[in-house]
C-alpha cells in the first residue's frame, strides 16, 4: 500500500482466474482440491534429522507463501488458456519444490508434475514471480529445476538407455 500514488485512484478488481461470487469474490476452491492430490512429506526410514544449513535455507524460502494465489492469477495458462483440469499452477510447483527438494523426503513427485500438474505447459514468463509479494523466484527456484527434474528422468536419452539395458521402465 505504501507504494500507490495517493493523488491516483485505486481500481480494484476480482481474479481473473477464478470464477466471481459476487463482487471481489471468487472462487477458489479449485486451488484446495489441487492441493489435496499432493503427496504430503515422508521421510525416508531411518532418517538421520540433520541437514545442511543451504538445504535448509534452499527449501525456508518456499514457506513464504501465503497463498494469496496472485500467481495463479496471472499465470496464463489458467488465465487465459483454462488449462485447470491439465496444469497445477505456480502456486503448486512452489510447493511440491519444498517437497521435492527437501532432502529427508523419500516420496518422488515427478511423474504427477508431468501427467497431472502439466509443469510441462508453463513456458516460464515470469509473471508469477514479478506479482508474488512474498517475493519468491518462483519461476528460478521452484518451476525451472522441477522441470529439470521431469526432463532428467523422462527425456534424457542417456538414462532411457541405462533403463532399456535394465529391462526397467
């Protein structure tokens, strides 16, 4: 609020994303039922609970969001492609980051980022990291190396081949 001209009016309007209620009310229940279809957190057996400080730090900044979901809001393949049954969203890739990334969690989410979450839809313009206010790179630090993730263990062909010669699929 600090940085609106005061001497300008303020227009305030609903998300886009979502459909409206009544006035700036919208529906977002959508978000929550995406939610639910994330594993939760699972440490491997016999966890040792330590961990480095930059592993720690790498994951912390995901925990800044609040969900305000301004960032599904301007994302177009929501926006404007209503891609919802095929993508999860930039609010959803920050969170299965923290989850990916932690290291003590043992559960692989890489195949729902690609079949169910569509992270293979976003072409990385960066607008859900230029409106976060919580200032999360979004885009940097959470959709990119996930999509990394998806590619090294889907579409590298050096790996396709150690798992043919395996018999694995």
């Amino acid at each position: 609020m600090d940085a609106l001209p005061l001497d300008q009016p303020v227009t305030v309007y609903p998300m886009k994303a979502f459909p409206v209620i009544k006035d700036l009310v919208t529906d977002v229940s959508w978000n929550y039922r995406v939610n639910k279809k994330i594993p939760p957190f699972a440490p491997r057996p016999d966890t040792d609970w330590r961990i480095y400080q930059e592993d720690v730090d790498r994951v912390q900044v995901f925990r800044k969001c609040i969900e305000c979901f301004l960032c599904q809001d301007v994302c177009h393949v929501l926006r404007e492609h209503e891609q919802m049954e095929q993508f999860g969203g930039p609010r959803f890739f920050v969170r299965v980051a923290a989850l990916e990334m932690h290291p003590l969690d043992s559960v692989s989410r890489t195949r729902m980022l690609k079949d169910e979450l569509g992270i293979g839809l976003c072409n990385i313009t960066k607008c859900c990291t230029e409106v976060c206010p919580e200032e999360i790179h979004i885009t940097d630090n959470a959709i990119i190396p996930l999509k990394e993730r998806v590619v090294d263990e889907f579409y590298d062909p050096l790996l396709m081949l150690v798992r043919k010669i395996r018999g694995a699929k």
